[in-house]
C-alpha cells in the first residue's frame, strides 16, 4: 500500500502546531496503525528528520496510552484501540489525517502525545477503596445481586484512553468519570465511601478543565471497550445523591 500521511507535527506545549504531509509506501495491510507509524518514523530517522511523537505501550489495546485522532475519529474507524486498528481499514492511495486528543483537558506534549494527567487526578481523588473491609474473603461469601456485578464489570473495562473526551464536541470527561465510580460504587467493598467517591471525583473533574455532558454520545460510540451510555445517567443519580447530604 501506498499512502498520504497528513500528521500533526509541534515540538513542545509552548509553541505552534501543524499538519505536515509525508508520504508512505510498502505498507502491508496486515501492519498495525502503529506500525505503520514504525515505518514512517525509521524513514524520518534515515533522512535525518525528527521522529513523529506518539504514544504506546502494550499494544494489546489494554493500556489504553496510544490513542490519536485519525480522519476526524477517535482511534479511527473501527471500534478499537489505535494500536488494534489495523490497516486493511484504509485503501492504497488513501489520504490518512492524524491528530492528538483535542481538549483543553488534554493539553498537548509534543506531536501526537497529549498529557492525561487529568485522568490520574480524578482517580486519585476517590478511584480506590480505602475503608477496612477485611481479608480477601472467599468467592461467594458476600453476595452480590447481578445486575450489579454486570454493571460492576462492564464498567471496570474502561482502560482510560480519552477516546469519550476527544470524540466529545465539549471535551466531557463524564463516561469516564462515570466509568470509575460505577465499578466500585455498586460493589459491598466501596460502599463506606460512595458518596465521598462521586462527590470528589466529579469536583477533580470540573476543576480539570473538562467540558460539560451535554449526552451527545459520540464517546459511547468512540469508547473501545463499549462503555454504556447508562453509565453517565448512573453517576448523575449518584451525585445527586450524594449531594443531598453534603
């Protein structure tokens, strides 16, 4: 495959951006995006030329760090991670955009990496469990209903990746916040704490610059790992609440 590589290029957080266009050839399509990123990069090498900056880790789409716009989508055209998109999903010629996470929540390192510190902070401010709840009890010594160990697991899949802020035309971070109180809210275990959890959780939120939720749900249908849209509606009725009684 033979491809147009339009990506943006800014060498600190303090200077200007933009997108500049690089040529790609000999791309298989069984090559990862990031691979394809390997490519362009040892060609930049050889020539002298700045690397592009981006980021990655397992590239198992577990780590959730390799997250980047391409063509206007977050992560790309297929539900999954960037480092899981893989290039069968374009055509030979194609023209392919590739941009960082934009929001002001997610400010801009260098080329295609964007700080998300953020998201550390908000589970920092109540994403753990901190009451006594004793020693790791056996599997069906404390009962949980269903519903709630489903809800429970299907939020818990959230991997952290941005991908519900960038696709959000508020830059919201609410499915993931949301995410990160479901997971341990409904469970015995974070019950001692679960009005002080969504309490400081959506207050580190707020002051982190993230936009509001206006329920568009472009990050539902941007989030890899499918988080529902139930989850938001869920830390709402929470945070109400828990309000009640601050």
């Amino acid at each position: 495959m033979k491809l147009t590589v339009r990506i943006w290029r800014q060498s600190g957080p303090d200077r200007e951006g933009g997108m500049v266009t690089y040529p790609v050839d000999g791309i298989s399509p069984d090559m990862s995006f990031l691979e394809m990123l390997d490519v362009l990069n040892e060609e930049l090498i050889e020539h002298g030329e700045q690397p592009v900056a981006f980021d990655h880790d397992c590239r198992e789409g577990i780590c959730g760090s390799c997250g980047v716009v391409i063509n206007g989508e977050a992560h790309g055209p297929e539900r999954t991670t960037t480092c899981q998109l893989h290039m069968r999903a374009f055509r030979d010629g194609d023209v392919i955009d590739v941009e960082p996470w934009r929001a002001k929540g997610f400010p801009v390192v260098k080329d295609l990496v964007v700080d998300r510190s953020a998201f550390d902070r908000i589970i920092g401010s109540g994403g753990y469990v901190t009451a006594p709840t004793g020693a790791a009890p056996e599997a069906h010594a404390t009962p949980v209903p269903k519903p709630d160990a489903e809800l429970a697991f299907d939020n818990a899949t959230c991997i952290g990746c941005g991908a519900c802020v960038a696709a959000c035309p508020n830059g919201s971070a609410m499915l993931f916040t949301a995410a990160k109180v479901a997971h341990l809210n409904v469970l015995p275990q974070g019950g001692p704490e679960r009005e002080r959890r969504v309490l400081d959780m959506v207050d580190t939120m707020d002051a982190e610059d993230f936009g509001g939720c206006t329920n568009v749900g472009e990050c539902v249908a941007a989030c890899p790992k499918g988080i529902p849209f139930t989850s938001i509606a869920n830390l709402n009725r929470e945070f109400l609440r828990a309000s009640r009684h601050r």
